[in-house]
C-alpha cells in the first residue's frame, strides 16, 4: 500500500502477517494472546507512518493561525482583537462547511480498502460539488462579519475592522474548502504526504504575504493593515488549492477522473456523503460551541486573570492535542480501509491501536503537565496571579489530556466506519448535557470558581470518552463478525465487467 494504489491492499503479504514468534496455533490462550499483542502492535506501526504527516499538517494549519497573531500584533490592541474576533467568527462558519466535506474521507477510505479506484476517484468529484457549495454560507457570513460582531456585542471600531478582515477571507473560503477535498481523497488512500507538503509550504507563504500585504510591498502592494492578512490568507488558500491540482494532474489521478465520463454531481452520492458529513458538521460545532465559546465566556465573566490563566492552559493543552489527533486521523484511515477490505479483526486491532498511540502520548503529556506546571505557565507569563492559577489549571488538563485522547481516538475510530450520527449525538449529550451545567455549577455556585469551570469540562470529555468506548465497542466487536465491513459505501457504482461507465451510480 505503499504505492498508494488501491491493488496494494489486494496482496497477500497485506492481509495475511508472517506468524510472530512464540507459542504456534496450538500454544493455549497465552500464545493466542502474545499474538494479538504482536498484531496491535504490528498495526500501530503502520498507523504511526500514516500519522506522521499528517501531524505536521496539522500543525502547519495552527502555525498559520498563529503567524497571523504574531504579525498581527505589533500593529496595537484594536487591530488584533479586530482579527481575533473576525477569526472567530468565520472559523465557526467555516467548521460547519468542513465537517460536510469530511464525510468524503472514510468513504475514500473503505473503497480503497476493497480495492475500487474508480470509487476513490468519484468521492473526490463529489466531494468537490460538496465543497463549492458548502462555501456559499461561509461566503455570505464573512461579507457580513460586521454585522455579526455587532450582534456579539462588540466595539464599533472593533466591529467595522472585523469586517474589513472577514470580506478579505471571503474570496479564499472555496479554495480552503476545495484543498480539504483533495486531502480527504488522498489521505483516505494511504497517501497523507502530499497535502502535508503543501500545507508546509503554505505555511512559508503564508508568513511572506502577511509581510507583503500588511506593511505594503515596494509600491507595487499597498499596506492594509489588519486587513492584508485577510488577503494573505486568501493568497494562500488558493495557492493550496491549486498546488493540489497540480499533484492530481502530476499523479496522474486527473487522467482517472477523465475515465469516469461524467463530473456532473450524483444526487444518491451527494446524499451518502451528507449523511456521513453532517453529523460530523454537527459534533464539530457541538465541541468547538463549549471549549472555545462557552468556556471561555464564562471564564471572562471570572475576570480578566482567569481569562488569561484559561487561555494559556488552552493553548498548551491544544498544541498537544494535535499529535493525539493526527494519530487518531490516521488510525481513522486505516480502520476505514480494513473495513472496505472486509477484515472486521484488522479494524479492531486499528482501532485498539489507535487508542493505545492517542491515550498514551496524552498521558505522557498529562505527567509533564503534572510535574512542571508553573514552568510551563511561565513560558508565557510572569505575572504572579496568572502563574499561579495558570498552574493550577494545568493540573486539571494532566486528566483533561487523557480523557481527551480517548474521546478523539473514539470518534475517529468510529468515522472510519463510517458511523457519525450516534456520535455526534453523544457528544452532545456529554458537552452540553453534561459539561457545560457542570461547569457553571462548579464555577458560580461552588468555592472553586475557575477550577470548577475546568473539573466541568474535564468531566465533560470523560463522559464523552467513555460513551464514544461503548459505541466503539458495539460497532467494532459487538456485532456479528461479518458485520463490520459487510457494508459497502461504494457497492454498486461499478459494474463489475467494467464495460460500463460511472454513469450506473446516477
């Protein structure tokens, strides 16, 4: 699978492992279970060589974020909370549209798995019908961003800046949208390195036209201010985008898109893409509404030092967040793939493998969180009321590490097989059921005040953890061993002489 093509799964040595040393067939329920070891483990390689990429992708996506801040900065207070909340906005709208757009990913997945390329080849053309559309909305919110922060309370001047910024992404919203199709399609086949070089080099442009585009560039760029690195971002996205058509046509995957005959969009495929994607959309909104709003609304209702505190424990516990979810994206690809495959055994152990790499690199993280805190606090800020409860806070997110590996590796797990509407809905019931009561229970009515706003979060993703385990579990292992991956996503779309075109699927 190497190669990346769909007839490497269809190899012997793929599906059939040497036998591990040890006790033969014959050795007991000892021998049976050293060989189960050795198989996880076997699977936790190949997903680490997966996941690899797609961390530093994930990374380089942050790192963007973050540039912007950085040069953003020195240009006053005014203009970065202008960005900040303007960013806010259009990433909350831009999440609902992405999520639809990653339903293309375990449905890539399963038909590679079960060696159809064409099917690969026509998610991606739908999955790109998917993406112009679903960019109309985020468009429409971003041209009205001043409108929405005003809504939101916020300062005129901050309001009109917002503004300015959101209509500079508007024209970058279909290029992000497109890029993420093609990264569905060829992570989903085994290839992750692809769109992580592209993001990488994204991520250089990106600091280069920040530069051009807000201090001006030798008269030929006027300076713009906050607003340049609106347009810097749309530069880039659209830089991504074609850069990824560029690989398609250099791969030769656009020569396999000419073979289907039509590109026109398939109503019953659009629809099977849609029912994956939207629950995804859904949980999206469900988590980023807690953490990144109504966690932090309530801790600036706390003060200005528990916002601080707050956000700096976020955005450690977030950085190495990002490591458990490339882990668990790539064991989302290869649960997809055996699924498609019809190895329910081969799933399993990806999925056992998967929650072995994300639980333990966060509990890792959990005991650094545990044994330096003020350290790590002080990285940021010198200030003592800060540091001090900055420290504390980061003694809930040691726990807070380890649930939320397990909740990220459920989720993925289960996208693989393509089963998101139950956990989108125990998402819910766990966030906003559960933790966002918790919370303000804990943090207004309870002596413990910011520290109860983090014990209700932490509780809140070790319910959703451990729902997500039970769904994992009755999916995976609870059905009957022909069950898993007896469902074909793609079954049907071609007709099995090959005489016909992709015109059966309409």
């Amino acid at each position: 699978m190497q190669d990346g093509h769909p007839t490497a799964v269809r190899k012997p040595a793929h599906g059939a492992a040497p036998r591990p040393p040890g006790p033969g067939p014959r050795g007991g329920e000892a021998g049976r279970g050293v060989r189960r070891l050795w198989r996880v483990r076997r699977e936790a390689r190949r997903i680490l060589r997966l996941a690899g990429p797609i961390v530093l992708s994930q990374l380089g996506v942050v790192g963007m974020t973050t540039t912007d801040t950085l040069m953003v900065g020195p240009l006053g207070p005014t203009p970065l909370a202008a960005v900040g909340v303007g960013g806010a906005i259009h990433f909350f709208a831009m999440v609902m549209s992405m999520g639809l757009v990653l339903g293309t990913g375990p449905l890539v997945s399963q038909a590679f798995g079960a060696g159809r390329s064409r099917d690969c080849v026509l998610w991606l053309v739908q999955g790109v019908w998917v993406a112009l559309v679903a960019s109309v909305p985020v468009v429409l919110v971003s041209l009205e961003g001043e409108r929405v922060a005003r809504l939101l309370g916020q300062a005129p001047d901050i309001a009109a800046l917002a503004g300015a910024y959101m209509r500079a992404l508007a024209p970058g919203v279909p290029g992000w949208l497109l890029f993420m199709a093609f990264r569905q399609y060829v992570e989903g086949m085994g290839r992750p390195t692809p769109p992580t070089a592209i993001t990488l080099g994204g991520l250089v442009l990106n600091g280069l036209a920040n530069y051009a585009f807000i201090h001006g560039l030798g008269g030929v760029i006027p300076a713009m201010g906050a607003v340049g690195t609106g347009w810097a971002t749309t530069l880039v996205r659209w830089s991504m985008a074609f850069a990824a058509g560029a690989y398609l046509v250099l791969s030769g995957d656009v020569a396999r898109v000419r073979g289907l005959g039509t590109l026109a969009p398939r109503p019953a495929l659009l629809r099977r893409i849609l029912v994956v994607g939207a629950p995804i959309s859904g949980q999206l909104v469900l988590e980023i509404g807690l953490f990144s709003f109504g966690a932090s609304i309530m801790m600036g209702w706390l003060g200005a030092v528990s916002l601080a505190a707050h956000q700096i424990a976020m955005n450690l516990a977030s950085t190495t967040f990002m490591v458990a979810l490339g882990a668990s994206l790539a064991g989302q690809i290869r649960v997809g793939q055996h699924i498609g495959a019809r190895r329910p055994a081969a799933a399993r152990r990806a999925a056992l493998a998967t929650y072995g790499l994300a639980v333990g690199f966060m509990a890792m993280c959990g005991l650094v969180f545990l044994g330096f805190p003020a350290l790590l606090v002080g990285l940021y800020t010198g200030e003592g009321d800060v540091l001090r409860l900055g420290a504390t806070l980061l003694l809930f997110a040691a726990a807070f590490q380890v649930f939320d590996g397990a909740q990220v590796a459920g989720l993925c797990v289960l996208r693989g097989a393509a089963d998101t509407a139950v956990p989108m809905l125990l998402a819910g019931v766990g966030y906003w059921g559960v933790g966002l009561p918790a919370a303000y229970l804990l943090g207004f009515h309870t002596p413990l005040g910011p520290v109860g706003v983090w014990a209700g979060m932490s509780l809140s993703l070790a319910v959703v953890a451990s729902l997500l385990a039970l769904r994992v579990r009755n999916v995976l292992w609870r059905r009957a061993p022909g069950a898993v991956g007896a469902r074909r996503p793609g079954a049907g779309l071609w007709p099995e002489s090959g005489a016909q075109t992709a015109s059966a699927a309409g």
